[in-house]
C-alpha cells in the first residue's frame, strides 16, 4: 500500500491541526494504522496506532487527550487531529501501515513497511 500524508502546517501554542494519511493499492482495512513522528536530531517516536479490524487507539503519554486517531475505511484515509499543540510538537509526522505488526510491536516504527513521506508540523510559542 502506497501512503500520502498531508495537513501539517505552522501554528501557535495551544492551535489544532488535522493531518491526513490516504492510502492506495488496496484497502487499508487489514492493516494496522500509526503515526509517528521524528523531531531534528531526535528519533522516531510512536504518537498513536488503530490495530486492524479494531476501533481501538492507544497513543503515547505526551499526547494522549490531545491528539484523536481516526480511520475511515471507505476513504481509506488515516487521521490524527492534534489539540493543544505544545512547541514539543513540532516535528516531522509520518504515517504507517502493516498488515502483519502484532500488538506488541505496533509501536516500534521499524516494524512498519509502508510510510507516507511525512509533514512537518511547527508550533510556535
């Protein structure tokens, strides 16, 4: 599967952004959906996944009330709408997805095969 990310942009402290994930090749609904992001000089980080098959998010301490992870299958569209951004935020946000990632691993970024290129999101202070 082939992914596109999109939406970042610069913002103040305390703004929202909504970044999108489309995907194409096939559908999306096998697959175990993240994003991740990587801040200069720092390495990737996992921020949020929805498993396959499942509503259910997990996301990282630092963003967990902030940011919501959505999918919409019949889009096959990935989403993450950030709240409260903090200048900690900014970084460059990537996309994955994998059809075969098990739970425990669902949030180590080397076990993803396919990523979007990645947006850059800036918050200001």
């Amino acid at each position: 599967v082939q992914l596109q990310a999109s939406g970042g942009g610069l913002v103040q402290t305390g703004g929202s952004l909504r970044l999108t994930c489309v995907a194409s090749g096939e559908t999306v609904r096998p697959y175990t959906m993240g994003w991740f992001r990587q801040a200069p000089g720092k390495e990737r980080e996992f921020v949020a996944v929805l498993r396959r098959y499942s509503n259910s998010p997990t996301y990282a301490g630092s963003v967990k009330g902030r940011f919501t992870i959505s999918r919409d299958n019949a889009k096959n569209t990935l989403y993450l709408q950030m709240n409260n951004l903090k200048p900690e935020d900014t970084a460059v946000y990537y996309c994955a997805a994998d059809r075969n990632i098990i739970l425990s691993s669902s949030f180590d970024p080397a076990q993803y095969d396919s990523w979007g290129q990645g947006t850059l999101v800036t918050v200001s202070s």
